[in-house]
C-alpha cells in the first residue's frame, strides 16, 4: 500500500513539473515584437493623450488649454486618411502638443453636445476649459459640420487658432 500511494505521489509529482515548463517559442516568435497599443491609435505617437472625456475636461480646466476631441474608427476609411494627414502635420502635432489637451474616441460619449449634428465619423470638436463645447468651430461641409478630410488640414489649423483665440478673448 505505501509503494502504490508513494508510485501515485511520483507521478503526480512528474506530470506537475512538466506542466508547469513553459512552452518553447520558437526563433521567429521572438523576432516578432507587438506594438503596444497606445492612446495616440496613431494620431501622433509623442503627444500627450487623455484616456477619457472626463480626464481630459479635468486637464483642460486645470491647465487652462482647449480640447480638441477625434471621433474615429479604426475601419473606416475616412477615419484612416484623416488620420495619416494629421499624424504627418508637423504644424499640427506642435500645436496641439503645446496648446490643447487632446483625446481621440473610437466610441461615442454620453454627452449629447459632443454630436450636435449627429454622430459620424471621423469628426472634431472643441471644447473649451469652461467645458462648453465649441459648436461655432467648424469644417467646411453643411452636412457634417465636423468632418475633416485630408485636403482640410489647413482649416482644421486655422481652426486650431481660432479655439486658442476664443480662450484668450472670451475666458
């Protein structure tokens, strides 16, 4: 009886340690690195992005900066131009890493004034550290008054100013 509960004991012992090796990998697994998914989604990898509407009312109120808030979505096409176009602005990526608190959404957000024309993508509002969102701010089209596209970086630019003059005339 103690040679049988010592046998069951040894193999229970054996098969736990082979259980518990890691796997092999193998050398191309090693050389494939993920890129870690950062908050930019692409949009400007060195800038300073928030996690949530909330955090970033938080931080355009306390640093005093307008918000710029991207709505996009991974798959939509528009979204992804828009987003080559404004992540190679240089004019752009300063600004907005030096004036404005900045959050992109693949998701809509409970605060109804964030879609005041509706709910498309891609589209971009400001907000401004009275946490009143900008709707007078807008692209160049009657039916998406948000929409940006590629060839509108210049405007979303002009834009970008505007949001910054507004602070500094209006607050």
């Amino acid at each position: 009886m103690l040679k049988g509960l010592l046998s069951v004991l040894l193999v229970l012992a054996a098969l736990s340690s082979a259980m518990g090796k890691p796997e092999k990998t193998t050398p191309k697994e090693k050389k494939e690195k993920r890129i870690p998914q950062t908050l930019s989604r692409g949009w400007g990898d060195q800038l300073i992005w928030a996690q949530t509407y909330e955090e970033a009312l938080f931080w355009s109120r306390s640093k005093n900066k307008p918000l710029m808030v991207i709505f996009h979505l991974e798959d939509c096409p528009h979204s992804q131009s828009l987003k080559k176009a404004f992540a190679e602005d240089k004019d752009i990526q300063k600004l907005v890493d030096e004036e404005f608190v900045i959050l992109n959404l693949v998701y809509e957000t409970t605060d109804k004034h964030l879609s005041p024309d509706g709910q498309y993508v891609p589209r971009i509002l400001f907000v401004d550290p009275s946490m009143t969102v900008r709707a007078d701010i807008t692209g160049r089209y009657s039916n998406r008054m948000y929409a940006y596209e590629p060839a509108d970086m210049k405007l979303l630019l002009s834009n970008m100013q505007r949001a910054l003059k507004f602070l500094k005339t209006e607050l």
